[in-house]
C-alpha cells in the first residue's frame, strides 16, 4: 500500500515535471528542470529554468516562496547543480533557504554534479530522497542526458514517405507526400533540437531554409516567445555550399561539416567544423557528432536525403527514428528512403522497437528506437 508521504511525493513531483516542460525549447544547452516547493501539504513556491544563463529552477521557487521556504519539502527533477557555471550552484541556495528535504527525481548525469550536490545537501543535514518518477524526469531530458553519458548528442532521424517507403517520385518531385497536419508537427520537434543537420545534396537540390515555422506551428502547442531557431548543421564533404542558398538568408547560424578548409564561406553567420575524413575520403560521421557534443549540443534533428540518413543508421548515430507515412503510393519507380546496401541475412538488418504511433492529420507517425538503444 503507498504511503501518505509517497503519494503527496509523487503528486509534486508530477507539478515539478509539468513546470520542467516548459522549458524544453529554450533551455539548452542546459537540461530542462522544474522544482516545486511544499509546507503542510501545500505549495509554497514554484519554479521552472527557463533559459541558460538565467536562475535556475531552485532559485525561482525559493524566490516564490520567500520566508515559507524555511522548513518546506523541495521537489526537483534533476539533482541541484553543486558547481558554478553559468550560475551559482543550486544546492548553496537550497541550504541557504533551510529547506528541511529534498526530493530529487533523477541525479545529474553531469560529471561536474554526479551526486556531489545530493551529498553536500545531506552533509548540511538536509533528509534526501532520490529516484521519485525517475522514468519521467529522463524523458525530459533525452539529449542532455544522452551528451553527458555518451559524449554524442541524441540523434533523431525523421523521414516522410509514401505508403510504400518512397520519398519521391523519380524525377524528384515530392511537394506534398505528407499532410499540412503532419509538416506542422514536424515544427514542434525541430524546436526542440540544438541543430537540425542535412546533407550538401539535399540543400543543393530543395534549396530549404531548415527554420521553425511560427506559421506552421501546431494549432494544439504554445508557441514560444521569441522562438528559438536551432543551429543548421550541413554535411558538406566536398565543399560545395555556397552563400546564396537560403540557408543564409535568416540570422540562425549555419555550420558547414568539413574535412578540408577550401572554399571557406565569408558568411557573418557561417561557422565551417573540420573533421576527420574517412578511408573513401568522406566526412567521418562519428567525429562529426563528437564535435557537435564539443559545443554543447545535445539533441540533433535530421531531414536529409537517403545517402546520408542509410549511413548514420548504420554507423549507429541514430537513437530515433520518426517516420511520418502518408497513404499514397509511389511505385517502384520512386525514390527510396534510404540506402544501407544489399543484406544476405535477415539478421543483418537494423531492427527497431516502435515506442508511439499515431495519427497526424491524414498520415500516420512511427516513432521507433533502435534495438541495441533498448539494451
């Protein structure tokens, strides 16, 4: 049977995940974090981090709280910072404050906190409980977590195709396979992510901005003010991005991924990334991500063409795939959506697990996760 106390815990740490989430377009490359305050079965002060730089989610909601702080319960997502950074560390004002517990739902993967900030709370003999709807407090974070525990940032891999897996037809029209409903969709999710990253083929055939829309975004979401425009990242192996595409015709910076230093752009918002080349003398794709994780990105979104999107699956880059399917067919004529090369076994073929499927619009939406990512 659960608890008074384990019941009252669960229900704030529920309200300190719903404020957590209000920051999942603005706070990177910091991790989202919300913290609730209670006294008596009741909210004192509450706070969410709203942007990197800005106070943290324990510092608003001891402000809220003001003199009630003193004694009351602190319920946070993520174990409080214990380092300075961009800010003083959480858990200073948490003992400041004279909370008297402190719920904690997930400890920071962070090797500049990894459970020092939970220690010195206790050492200030502050009671600590940890690991309250932990499950929840990692899925708010699936980038920063995935950067601090594996130096890559998180990859998700979208891709919009027909009934029978096309992207295109053969002479490369595709405007529209998928539904206005699900291209609104897709707005929401590159506002999540640091960078959305492409090819050199597909900027030099569709010529696309790569931006988030504010007059696309789904009718069903807050769009945030001001919004946020993640970084353009290009895998340009041959140099052969230019600066009249309109990749450069908004302020959001554009990275150029290189393995050699000629036909440098002179762009104000270009920055060009040299990196490893492989033994074909292509970009080695690995090191890429290594180098993005290098400036803080921790989520990665990626529309590209079947090249590209084929090899980051099988150079296992990809930790999620999202799938937006329409209910046409294309034909065996039409573009195919990746290229992984000729299988002679079953078992050689990547294998995912669908972990949501839904309908968006008239289309249907798989998200899946590589098999090896459940191990």
């Amino acid at each position: 049977m659960i608890s008074e106390q384990s019941q009252l815990d669960h229900q704030m740490m529920h309200r300190a995940l719903e404020l957590g989430r209000r920051g999942i377009l603005t706070t990177s490359p910091n991790p989202a974090v919300g913290c609730v305050l209670a006294q008596n079965n009741r909210i004192v002060g509450e706070g969410w981090h709203q942007k990197a730089g800005q106070a943290h989610a324990e510092v608003n909601a001891i402000t809220a709280a003001g003199a009630e702080a003193k004694g009351a319960t602190a319920y946070v997502t993520l174990e409080p910072c214990s380092h300075f950074g961009r800010t003083p560390p959480c858990v200073n004002a948490l003992i400041d404050a004279q909370v008297k517990r402190v719920v904690v739902a997930m400890q920071d993967p962070n090797p500049q906190v990894a459970g020092t900030g939970i220690a010195n709370l206790q050492k200030a003999g502050i009671e600590v409980q940890v690991g309250v709807l932990e499950a929840a407090a990692k899925a708010l974070n699936p980038g920063f977590i995935h950067r601090m525990t594996t130096q890559l940032p998180l990859l998700r891999l979208k891709m919009a195709t027909s009934l029978d897996a096309r992207t295109a037809l053969a002479n490369g029209k595709s405007q529209w396979i998928t539904s206005a409903a699900a291209r609104s969709d897709v707005q929401f999710w590159r506002a999540q992510a640091d960078a959305i990253l492409t090819g050199a083929d597909t900027v030099l055939a569709d010529n696309p901005r790569l931006t988030v829309r504010a007059e696309q975004w789904p009718a069903t979401r807050e769009l945030p003010t001001p919004l946020k425009q993640p970084i353009r990242v290009v895998i340009d192996g041959q140099n052969r991005i230019h600066d009249d595409l309109q990749l450069f015709a908004s302020e959001a910076p554009v990275w150029l991924i290189r393995h050699t230093e000629a036909n440098a752009s002179r762009h104000p918002h270009c920055h060009q990334i040299i990196v490893k080349k492989t033994a074909d003398n292509k970009i080695d794709l690995h090191d890429a991500m290594l180098e993005l994780a290098l400036r803080e990105v921790n989520l990665v979104w990626t529309e590209c063409g079947a090249s590209l999107a084929g090899a980051l699956l099988q150079q296992q880059l990809v930790q999620q795939l999202f799938l937006y399917q329409s209910t046409q067919l294309l034909g065996p004529t039409a573009r195919a959506a990746l290229e992984l090369g000729e299988f002679t076994e079953l078992s050689q073929a990547p294998q995912f697990i669908i972990t949501d499927r839904r309908t968006i619009g008239s289309d249907n939406r798989i998200i899946a996760t590589p098999k090896q990512e459940q191990k």
